[in-house]
C-alpha cells in the first residue's frame, strides 16, 4: 500500500459535544480513556484510548445542527458483560445486542451528546 500522503500511524477521532468536561469524565469513567489536554481556550480536549495510536477529541459544539459522522466501534471480548456493566451505570442502549451468529456481536449505545458508539464481539 503506497502512503502518499505521509501519514503516520495514528488517529484521532472528533466529537462535536455540548459540555466537553461531562463527556471528558464519562468517557473516562466508562471506556477508561486518558485525558491528554484539555485547552478552554481553543475549546478542545483529546483522549487517549485503550488503543495506543487512536484518540478521541472533545470540541466544543460550534453548530448544534450538525449531523451525521463516523460511529466509533470498539471491539471487546465479552460484549454482554460490557453491556451489563454500563447498563448498570445507567447508559442506554439502542435496542439489543445483535448477533450475526459465526462472525459478529453488535450493540449501539451513546454518549451524552448523541454520539453513536458500537461495541462488537468477533465471533470468528
């Protein structure tokens, strides 16, 4: 695969959030990322997640009519037990988890300002 754009290893993911220290602290306390930075100023923070080279940014909502975007899916090894977990801190789900029986677990949740997130189990 050819790099012609010289890009390094690394990704960061952009969430447009209504209350950047809340959705800080939840993704914190739920998926147990790292806050990095967090800057009033320019009215942006960046998190570290479980995954060395993928970032969540948190930037303050500029245009709350804004749709659309990426859904983040984390992969886990126990999808009912995450679920449970989260469930039990209050998080809601949007319906059940799906199950492509021999390949994949799916279950979509949200954080605090909407935005999609999966969670898959490989079942291959």
């Amino acid at each position: 695969m050819s790099n012609k754009l010289g890009m390094i290893p690394g990704l960061t993911v952009v969430y447009p959030v209504s209350d950047r220290k809340k959705t800080t602290a939840w993704y914190q306390e739920h998926f147990g990322f790292e806050l990095m930075w967090d800057s009033d100023e320019i009215g942006f923070c960046e998190l570290k997640s479980v995954i060395d080279t993928v970032f969540i940014g948190l930037s303050d909502r500029q245009n709350p009519e804004v749709k659309g975007g990426a859904t983040l899916t984390w992969g886990t090894e126990d999808i009912e037990a995450v679920r449970s977990r989260m469930e039990s801190a209050g998080i809601k789900f949007d319906g059940p988890t799906r199950e492509h029986p021999g390949i994949v677990k799916l279950a979509t949740l949200y954080d605090p300002d909407g935005n999609h997130i999966m969670l898959y189990q490989s079942l291959s």
